[in-house]
C-alpha cells in the first residue's frame, strides 16, 4: 500500500529547522506535483533545484518560504510557499513539471511517492486554512509544533484527517464489487462512506451498505487501516458477511455498479499497489480474509 515503504523510516514529528540545499522542497499547484523522471524513476525537487531558478526579487532561499513537513531517514522534506510561484518570485526548477497527484500510485521509488502525497496532504491543509473560523483573523505558526494558533481568540487547528471505512462485503465465495458513478476512478472498488458526527464505525458500514446497495450486514470484522493522503483520509477496512436478501440496488449517485464476483474470478494482484481496497479485493481472491470470531 501507499505508506508500505518497507524499510525507511517516515518521522512525521514537528522540527524547527532551515533546509540545507540537499533538503527536498516540494510544490503543488491544486491536486499537481512538480516532479521529474529519470530513468523511469520519481525524482522531487530539491532545494538546490530551486537555487538556480531564484528570480530577481528572490533574497535567497527565504524566497521560497519553506515550511518543514517529515522526514525520511535522513531526508528532510519542505513545502515551497505556492504563492512564491504564482507572482513569480521564485521560477521553475529546470525539467521539472506539475503532473496528477495519481501518478504517484505508480512510481518508484515508493518511499518517495509517498512522501509526495503525504505533501500534499499538509499541503491542502495549510491552504485550507490561513484564516482562523471563529473570527477570521490570520492563523500563527506554533514555533516547536505542527498547529496552528489563531493570535486573536486563540482557536488551534489541527491538521485534517477525516475517518473512513472500506468494507468488502462477502457471500459465501462472492464478493461484492462496485464502481463509482463521478470522478475519475472507473476501477471496481468497494463500499466505502464517511463517518458521520455521533456514528460508531461499525454503525457507518451499515448505514453506507444500505445507502449505497441496499443491503444488510453482518459479522462485521476489522482487517487493516491504511492513511489515504488523496482525500485526507484514515482508512478503516473491514469485511462483512450480506444479510437477507443477497440482491444490490446500487443507488446511482454515489456507484453506477454493484455487482457479485466469484472468488475465482477476483484478480490476486493489481498494477496499483497502493491501495486497501485493491489488498482488500487481492486477499479474498486468495481467501485469506478474516473469518467471523477469528
């Protein structure tokens, strides 16, 4: 999956620090990140990328206004301020491009996809809020940790992450798979909701089964949990056994399909590694799911 870096170490604690020019200094433009290839590999942009492209109202790397995100062992990754980009101060790093956040479910070296798309996620984070809700003043940076203060009223905001559950939901040797009626993701996937204020988990996987296939579960059983930086998410998988009428009514809004796949003719493997549900889909085919009371 996306955060399986196997064995590099990812530290996401708060650190005040400057970069050193070898530090990595990353950019998004929306859902873009600036990336380059070589050898088929992903490269990010590094500090030393930026210097050479400073443009003539730049004072240096203070230019880029880097905010201090991770690190990965012993690689410390910044945030390039977008605005710097936008009116100019600072140009583009020589063979560098902005290309789809989705790719990075794709490249190698994994480690460093996903440090691009946890980026991002902090990234869209800060984005989202340089005004305090409560009143609107501009929100402060905590010198030694990663929130943020409002100077005013003193409201503190936290980096976003929104619960989610994944659930496959099994007949005997079917699985139910689906797909999504909007966006851009056209692969079979499976149920998968928000949690709503007041919901327990297991209470979400009932109420997004009913909503979306007009089914009832039971048995439902914990697998895995997975950060899902593409839409700020903590994923929570599980699996549940249908209960009663085994016949999905996808509801047209949120999925065009639902329908049932027999385990022989689930796939044991995905081009796209990064994903729980396709580990999900993956671990069925081979019936190593998790069982009820096991």
């Amino acid at each position: 999956m996306i955060q399986d870096i196997g064995d590099h170490s990812f530290d996401n604690a708060y650190a005040p620090k400057e970069p050193t020019l070898e530090a990595y200094a990353l950019a998004y433009q929306g859902d873009n990140v600036l990336l380059a290839e070589k050898d088929g590999n992903l490269v990010l942009p590094r500090v030393r990328d930026w210097q050479a492209v400073l443009g003539p109202k730049a004072r240096g790397v203070d230019a880029l206004a880097p905010r201090y995100l991770f690190r990965v062992d012993g690689n410390d990754f910044f945030l390039v301020d977008e605005a710097a980009i936008q009116t100019g101060v600072v140009g583009m790093p020589r063979g560098f491009v902005f290309a789809s956040v989705q790719t990075m479910r794709f490249y190698q070296p994994r480690w460093l996809a996903f440090a691009a798309v946890t980026g991002l996620q902090l990234s869209r984070w800060y984005l989202n809020n340089r005004y305090c809700g409560r009143c609107g003043c501009e929100l402060g940076h905590v010198a030694t940790s990663r929130e943020l203060v409002c100077p005013s009223c003193g409201n503190v905001v936290y980096p976003r992450i929104n619960p989610c559950i994944i659930v496959g939901i099994t007949r005997g040797d079917s699985l139910l798979l689906t797909k999504f009626a909007q966006g851009r993701y056209k692969h079979y996937a499976l149920v998968s909701g928000f949690c709503e204020v007041g919901e327990t988990l297991e209470q979400t996987i009932e109420r997004e089964v009913m909503e979306e296939v007009g089914l009832r579960v039971r048995n439902i059983r914990y697998y895995k949990s997975q950060p899902w930086p593409f839409s700020d998410s903590l994923l929570m998988g599980f699996f549940a056994d249908v209960d009663g009428d085994p016949t999905a009514r996808p509801d047209h809004v949120e999925l065009s399909v639902a329908r049932w796949v027999a385990r022989r003719d689930l796939p044991r493997e995905h081009e796209d590694t990064s994903s729980l549900t396709n580990e999900m889909i993956e671990l069925f085919a081979r019936g190593d799911e998790p069982m009820p009371n096991q």
